[in-house]
C-alpha cells in the first residue's frame, strides 16, 4: 500500500491532529494489507477533502484514536486489517447488483463502515469490539444492499456455528424489504446460489451446498425476517439483530427482547439502520440523543466503548438550501444519488409543506415531525427538556385546559405555569380506559407511564368527567389555578 498522502487533519481533538504523520506511518507499517479504500476515506473525512458531518467526524476521530492506543498493554482492542478486509472482498466477489451491472463495487464509505463493523476486536479471544451499531444514512444510500451483503457475509464466512440473523421491522412485510435485497443478491450469483436457498421470509444457509437438499434439511445458519412483536421473539437464539426502519419503533419492547436473547450469544450483534423520521417521542431519537454523547465523550464509558455509531446528516447550522451540504447526509451523491435529481426534487416541493418537511427527513436527515404540529422539530424538542423540580414552582399561578371524549378514547388534561424567564413549566395528563391500554392498537407504553405518574388508566369503557375535575382540585391544592379552558 502506498504512503497515504496528508494535509492537515482539522480534528477537533488535537492529539489526534498533533499524531497525523505518526497515524499514518503506523497504519502502513501495522495495517498496509487492508484495503486501501478504508484509510483513504478515513483520512479524506478528517482532512476535509470528502465533506462529512460533524458525528462522521466524530466517529472516525474515534477510530483514530484506538489506533493510537492499540499497541497499549491495557487496551483490549485491536485492529484486524484481514478481518476488516475479507467482507469487502466477499461482497464484491460474490454480491450482484439488481439492475444491468456485471459486479458490485464498495463506495469508500461503504468499506471504511465494514472497517470498523468488522475489523475492531478483541485482543484476548478476536471477538467483535462493537456489538451495538447505529447506522444513520439518507433514503436512497444503499444502506439496505450494504447491511444485506453483510449479513450473507457474517453468516456464511464469521465461522459461527448455527449462526441467525433476525431482521425486524415496524411490520413483517417491512422487514422482508431487507429480506429482498438479501434474496435478490442469492438470485443473482451462482456462488451464492448453491450455497443459500432464497425463501419468501428467510434465506438458509447451507456449508457444504444446498442444491441436494429438501426442504425438510436443517440449514447451518440462516437470515429471517420477524415481526417486531416482543411476545413473539422469545426463544431465539439470535447472532444477529438487525432493526429495519428505527424511525417507526416507539417502544423499547421488542429491541429489550432481542437484547436479552443476544446475550445468550458469544458474539452477537444489535444493528440498527435507518433514515430520520417523525416520531420524535419513539426508539430512534432516544438512540440518537445516546449515540451523540458517545461521540462528544459523554455518558457511560464501557458501554460507549462497544457501541459504534455513524450518523450522516446535515450539520445543525447547515442550510437546507445549500445543496453543497447535502453530501453529509447522503455519501453516495454522485454514485447511487444525483445532485440535479435532488434539486429539482426540491424545487418542485419545496413550496409544499409535506413535501418539504419529507425531503429534510428523509434526504437530509433532520428530525421533523410531519403532523397538524409540522412547526415541532427536533431541535425545538431539544430545547424543551429542561427539567425543574416542583417544589421551585409550588404556589405560583397555572392555567389549565382538558381534552375530552365522549367515546373509549384518550382524555388530556394539563397544566401551563409561567415562569419569570419567559418559559412555561407544563404538566400534562391523560387518562384511558384500562381495555384500550390492554389492547394496546397504538403500541404505546401505557403500563410504563402510569408508573411514572404521567397517565391513569380507569376502570370503565370510558374515562368519566369526575376523573378530570378530581385531577384539576388536586393541582389546585398546589398551584394558583386562574383559569380553565
């Protein structure tokens, strides 16, 4: 491998930018058999010369620095430049493209995730140092293609006996999308052909061949679409979770089951992908919020330690009108994206609200919440988690409001209390018959709420109005209530 060329790194942490030439020089004398693509894009990221966010930024920072602490006594990690290597050759070697192409090519991107996926492992028993994964890219990326060829890999080439991958999603036929691109990839190539049997909701691996076997055989390992229904995952024996779509999921369920199940594994693995969306009270922006302290340094140092994240998006003081940032959310611009396509698509669209609003989400990754509420975005969610005590505002006046029902529904109830800097301190409260929180059609975590005194669930098909002036009485016992409206 050829001496990298370098400029300066424009890290935000400086030791890393002080030890560029020492990185560099390492890499080709500890790791000059990796692919090449993985340091040149790593390298491009932290230079400047590919555009990329700040938490793509972040995360290779990271990368950097474990390769400065590798060769360290006490650190666990170890770089594995074959291992990072192989799956990147797999793919292009056996994976077919859909469409009219003779072979599969890795964007660096593409390779440098694969790097750090597989590459990074333990140096006491070669287990995977990362074994939760985020992986945030725009719509149209080839984030799909990309985790499928992955997984034909882990599951054909990891040497992990019995080993299963279960992909969920907000709903089965969502999760068999991925199952498509999988089984569209075994359809393509003749290697993969006589090895995998491509069934409607899972593809089955067989190690010594399957085209001498019936249906009634017992695959080595295998790739299963699943329902995301926690009730229904007990009992798996997963090596693999893989989470389609995390923007729709908005109860921890059924991801709490897949853990619990994956610890039962020696190497297992939580993958999850998705683009933005627009529930911003669900699964994905908790995982945000936690992946963004990991990358500052924040929180939890063992468990940031196995977690990897990578985030493509425009940065927060970026305009979405400067298409010249776009390439941040979406690092295939130029390959699988055009950026005439993208302009006109927002041209044409953005006059239109729902429009817009899909554009920024799903193209530019912006959080946004595309409801009767479309004003509420994620930086104004942000801003509004401040948390005051009650005590700091007891006695003070309140204005109150109520929402209800004349049908089994929701009823809202809810406090505003102005404070001396402008804020509002907000106490909301609904309350729901106990039959449609054990029906549960909206999947909400009704139980976790009433325990946490936000929600009461009443006895009887629908909520009485008694329930409602007993909560406003007993607010009046500790606000100046003015008004109800």
């Amino acid at each position: 491998m050829a001496r990298m060329r370098t400029t300066t790194w424009t890290t935000i942490d400086p030791h890393i930018a002080a030890a560029e030439e020492r990185i560099c020089a390492d890499w080709n004398r500890l790791h000059g058999d990796a692919d090449p693509r993985i340091w040149a894009y790593i390298d491009d990221v932290l230079s400047g010369r590919v555009l990329a966010c700040q938490k793509v930024r972040l995360a290779y920072e990271r990368f950097v620095r474990d390769l400065m602490h590798e060769e360290e006594g006490n650190f666990p990690w170890r770089f594995d430049a074959e291992k990072a290597s192989k799956p990147i050759r797999f793919v292009e070697k056996f994976v077919r493209p859909q469409g009219d192409y003779d072979r599969l090519t890795l964007m660096p991107w593409q390779c440098a995730f694969y790097a750090a996926l597989f590459g990074w492992v333990s140096k006491k028993d070669g287990t995977r140092k990362h074994n939760k994964c985020l992986l945030i890219v725009g719509s149209g990326n080839g984030k799909t293609p990309m985790i499928a060829g992955a997984a034909l890999y882990s599951v054909s080439q990891e040497g992990i006996k019995n080993a299963e991958i279960d992909v969920l999603a907000n709903s089965k036929p969502q999760a068999r999308i991925f199952m498509h691109d999988v089984n569209a990839a075994i359809g393509a190539s003749p290697a993969l052909s006589k090895k995998f049997r491509a069934l409607r909701s899972c593809a089955e691996y067989y190690a010594d061949g399957q085209s001498d076997k019936g249906r009634s055989a017992t695959p080595d390992s295998v790739i299963q679409a699943m329902s995301n229904r926690a009730s229904l995952l007990d009992g798996l024996r997963p090596t693999w979770g893989v989470l389609d779509e995390l923007h729709e999921m908005r109860t921890y369920d059924a991801i709490e089951q897949m853990r619990r199940s994956l610890d039962k594994a020696s190497d297992g693995l939580l993958l999850m992908m998705s683009t933005m969306g627009y529930v911003l009270d669900g699964v994905l922006v908790s995982e945000y919020r936690l992946a963004d302290q990991m990358l500052k340094g924040s929180g939890n140092a063992a468990v940031n330690d196995r977690e990897l994240a990578l985030i493509y998006e425009i940065d927060e003081q970026d305009s979405p009108e400067d298409s010249s940032k776009w390439v941040k959310a979406n690092p295939s611009l130029g390959v699988l994206l055009h950026l005439d396509k993208l302009k006109q698509r927002w041209e044409e669209g953005r006059a239109i609200a729902d429009r817009r609003i899909d554009f920024l989400t799903k193209t530019l990754n912006v959080f946004t919440r595309a409801t009767n509420a479309s004003f509420l975005d994620f930086s104004l969610v942000e801003r509004n988690r401040d948390v005051i005590g009650l005590e700091a505002v007891r006695g003070r006046e309140a204005f109150g409001g109520f929402d209800v029902a004349v049908s089994g529904d929701h009823c809202s109830t809810a406090l505003e209390i102005p404070l001396d800097d402008g804020r509002f301190y907000v106490i909301p409260h609904t309350f729901v018959p106990r039959k449609v929180a054990e029906l549960n059609a909206e999947r909400l975590d009704y139980y976790g709420e009433a325990m946490q005194g936000r929600l009461t669930i009443v006895e009887g098909d629908y909520v009485k109005q008694d329930c409602i002036i007993d909560w406003f009485r007993k607010m009046g016992e500790i606000f100046d209530i003015r008004c109800i409206g």
